[in-house]
C-alpha cells in the first residue's frame, strides 16, 4: 500500500489573489507531492506502510515522521483555504468558543498571525483543542503537528517559505495578512464541533 496526495479541493487558481496559480501549482504540484513520494520512498515494504498517516504523524520519528507530517500538513492546510472572500466568518458555538478563548474574532486572529509571523524560520501556527474542548494556539517549528501534543488541530497556515515566496517573496507579515480572506470556516467549524463532541464524551 502506498501513501496518495489527495486531490486539491479546488482548482489550482482558485486561490487567486490569496495565492497565484503558480504558487499553488508549486507547493501542490512539487513539495507537498515530494514530501508524499518520499514518504513512499521511506516505507516501502515495511509494516510502517500499512500504517494510517495521521498514526504515522503521531508515532514516527526521524525522516519518517517529517514526510508523513508534511504530507499531513499540507493536506490539513489545503482544506483549511477556499476561494477569497467565500469563506464566511465563524459563527454559533464556534464563534463563542473563540470569543471566550480569546476575547474577540479580532483578537483571535491577531494573536494567530503574530504566532505565525514569530516562528523562526520553518514551521507551521495552529488552532488546536485539547481534550477538555479548550482552544488554543501553537507555533511548532518543521513539521511538527499538534497530534503530538495531544491536541486536535483545528486550523493551520504553512510557513515555510515555499508556501509564500512566488507571491510575497520574504514577506511573510503580508502572506499572513492576506490568509483571513481565504479561510475555509465551515471546515475549522465542523473540526471544532466533532472535536467538543469527542471531549464531552469523554468527559461525560
Ligand atoms: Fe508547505
């Protein structure tokens, strides 16, 4: 069995003015798809190939564990962006969750972006919850992924260079400015309340 890149869940343009289609052509086409074909590469004819990824990105370590997080992470990213300005905004018991959490939406997403803009050089921010259903932000460097720290990830952005350089070059402040308008909320919405059902059940 071998590890596939998941289709976009759009056209490659359709980022566009978030992300040209040659960005995304290059971080799709060529480094989210190395990191998958490495992977493949790493695993083949070992037990770890009959693996799920996501038990892969929580068990592996060494050149395992960063391409089968990096094939993860991209795939988790991809879906977290949809067409500028189709986003809508958080709503209902998310948007609660996130005003208590954080104040306000605007709080919110200043604290995530100065998250994001402060990782030194590679890595990704994240919007995780812990067990408890409790939100919160991590800046991890590389590829690490909030299921290592027990947490369910609930929204990322990329930023390691590749994901911005065609468009922004080094500037990173305004690839991360421009992210809001392409997040997909109904996706991080549906994450969050799978996620708080998980922890009252647990809990209950
Ligand atoms: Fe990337």
């Amino acid at each position: 069995m071998s590890f596939k890149q998941p289709d976009l869940p759009y056209a490659m343009g359709a980022l566009v003015p978030f992300l040209s289609e040659e960005q995304v052509n290059f971080h799709y086409g060529k480094h989210h798809a190395a990191y998958c074909a490495k992977l493949n590469s790493l695993v083949q004819g070992t037990p770890q190939s009959e693996m799920a990824l996501e038990d892969l990105v929580v068990q592996a370590e060494g050149a395992v564990f960063n391409n089968a997080a990096q094939a993860w992470n991209h795939t988790f990213y991809w879906r977290c962006l949809t067409q500028p300005g189709h986003g809508g905004a958080p709503k209902g018991d998310f948007k609660a969750a996130i005003e208590r959490s954080f104040h306000s939406i605007e709080a919110f997403k200043d604290e995530f972006s100065k998250a994001a803009v402060g990782i030194f050089g590679s890595g990704w921010a994240w919007l995780g919850m812990d067990n408890q259903g409790r939100l919160e932000i991590l800046a991890l460097s590389n590829a690490d992924n909030p299921l290592r720290h027990g947490k369910r990830p609930l929204m990322t952005i990329d930023v390691l260079e590749h994901a911005y350089y065609i468009d922004y070059r080094n500037d990173r402040l305004r690839y991360v400015a421009s992210f809001w308008d392409s997040v997909n909320w109904s996706f991080i919405e549906q994450l969050y309340s799978d996620g708080h059902d998980a922890a009252i059940g647990r809990n209950g």
